[in-house]
C-alpha cells in the first residue's frame, strides 16, 4: 500500500486525497505538519531534500515529492488522465499553469488571510497576490466557458489540481462572484463519484 | 512544421531551441518580445490567453503553452523522455520542481539584476530571491552528487528545463563556485551532440 505524507490544511496535499477518493484505493497518511518544521527534520529531508509535503511512499520505499507528479504518477492507467499525447501535454499545460500562475497567488494569498496575524507585514503582499490570482482566474473562466472540464471535456487530474486551491479562494480575499463558468465547473466537480471535500 | 512563438532572452524558451538542436528537427520561429507587450496584443492572446511565451504552434493550428509541458510533448518517444511510468514521474517531479523553487528565484533574480535599473524598487528582492535560489541549488547539488542526470542518470527533459537557467544563476547574482556536482552536470550538458548555447 502507498503512503502519503501531508498536511491536511495543504490544497497541494488534498488534491492527493481527492484522487485517491475517486479511485477507490486505500493508502497511509502520516501527517506531516509543516507550519511547525515538521518537513525540516533530518528524518524527513532524508525522504525530500526540498523540505515539502505532500510525499508520496511506495510500499518499496521509493519516494515522489511534487503534487501535480504525484497525481500524474497515480492516475496513469486511469480515466483522469489521457493516453493520448496532445491531451496528456494539455493536462501537464494546465498543471504547470496552476502551479506557476495560480497557487503563488490564491494559495498564498489563503495561506497570509488564514495563518498570519492581521498586523504580519507579509499582509501588505495582498493586494498583488490577490490581482494576480484573479488574472489566473480570468484564464480559467475563459476556458471553462467553451468546455466542462479542463482536458477534452472530461475529468482529470488537470481539474483536481486547479479545484484544490480554487474552490478555497474566497478564503484569501479572492471572490469568485465574477466566475461563473468557474462556479458551474466546481460543482460538477463536487458532483463527481467518489468526491470527497478537504478536511482541516 | 511546427512554429515556436518565444523570446531568445528567456530561458524558459531556449528550453524548447535545445530540445530541437538535440532532436535535430526543423521549426519555424517567431520573435515575441513579452519586455515591449508583444504577449499582451490580442492576437498573442488569443492563441495563449495566459499572456506568455514560449508557446507551441503545430502546422495544424492547434497551440501548446507552458515550456516544460511542450518539452514533455516534444519529447514524447525519444531517449530524452523515459516511457517507464516511475521514469516519467520523475522526470515531472524534477520539472515541477523547476517551475515552483528554482525558476522563481533563479530566472527572477537574472531578470532584475540584469534587466531592470539599478534603482529600481525590485531590486530590494535580490537579497531574498538569491537566497531561495541558493536553496534550490542545494537540492540539485545534492541530487548531482549521486548521479549524471536528474533521471536515472539519463540526459533528459528534466536535465534541460533546469540548466536553462542554472547555468546562467551567475548573473542574477547567484554564483556556482559552491557546487562541484552542478558545474560537471553543466558541463555533460554542453558536450551532448547537438547542444547549442542561448543566443541572447
């Protein structure tokens, strides 16, 4: 059986447990928690140098960090992610986006609005976080007007990964009223067999 | 053939010049100068609504962003992508990586020193930008202390997205000396049969 090692307040670590919710599968969880340096410990930099979680364990040992790999990595074989070389590259598009464009700023505009006391000066970074998040909300909606789902209409890891962080926005001062393609997509999304909502 | 939309400056986009110089293919390419807004017009915005280079064009029409998912594409059935599924993984891993904790910090801290004045308000985040560069740079030292390449000890994808902007760290401020296993893995890459330097 697969371990998983995360943090359950992470979208970047839910999105590992919505996968493996709609597969069925059952895994390990240890809860690493990294607001108290529980990813710098010798122990667990031995498993990821680069000090994160999520961190998927194969039963052998082997070790995967990055959450967009990881779900690639499990969805293989899979419905929720493609065969075909022009879809699979669209769903990497979309995951690359989410982690360069989209998590910078809504997940860290969250993490500031949630985690942070109201007089830390990471406060004053807001207002750019959260008009970037809505340029990368923008992207999305324009795509989610013409299609269901991110890759050829259907279900995949693509939408799991920009679902973890997106549905969580309001959270960091990221309203998504304007969004309503992006609305109608997380609730087919929350529709979805299977689906399980994060836990914090 | 395909066309390549992209800017000679940027790593990201001399990513995809190296991928073809080793393939030995032919493409066309197209100059967008994202500096003077040429992502920003709305014809660059209506084939990547995200406003960035490089971007894929097939002689189709259809079009691919996000330089490590057109690599992946690129690559696909190649020895420079594995078709192992735990390979790939890795390989994903290693350019997720790329996007989220080295480019950020490494590619950024290029552009301010190198582009932007030497008054100008950004340069305040050189300090912080080296920094987590530096971190970066250890996971890989550490990671190139064990092996050629990043995967399996195979020159790939991996290998290309991050010496993009590895090897020129040095002018944003970040400099080498402190990484043996880095400058030799720089060094295996330029020896490789069809490698060619970034034209700038």
């Amino acid at each position: 059986m697969i371990t998983i090692h995360g943090m359950r307040a992470s979208g970047n670590c839910y999105k590992l447990q919505l996968l493996m919710a709609h597969l069925g599968q059952p895994y390990h969880w240890v809860d690493v928690d990294s607001a108290h340096g529980e990813t710098r410990t010798p122990q667990f930099l031995a498993k990821n140098p680069n000090g994160k979680v999520p961190l998927l364990e194969l039963a052998d040992g082997r070790v995967l960090p990055e959450s967009n790999a990881i779900l690639c990595y499990l969805a293989e074989g899979t419905s929720f992610l493609s065969a075909d070389r022009w879809l699979r590259a669209q769903t990497l598009q979309w995951m690359f986006f989410e982690q360069y464009s989209h998590e910078p700023y809504v997940a860290v505009a969250r993490f500031i609005s949630g985690w942070l006391p109201p007089d830390h000066p990471r406060q004053l970074e807001l207002p750019r976080l959260r008009e970037r998040a809505h340029q990368a909300l923008a992207v999305m909606e324009r795509e989610l007007a013409q299609r269901d789902f991110f890759v050829d209409g259907h279900y995949s890891v693509a939408d799991m990964a920009l679902y973890a962080y997106t549905h969580t926005a309001p959270a960091g001062g990221v309203e998504l009223h304007d969004y309503p393609a992006i609305r109608g997509w997380i609730a087919r999304i929350e529709a979805q067999p299977g689906y399980v909502a994060q836990q914090s």
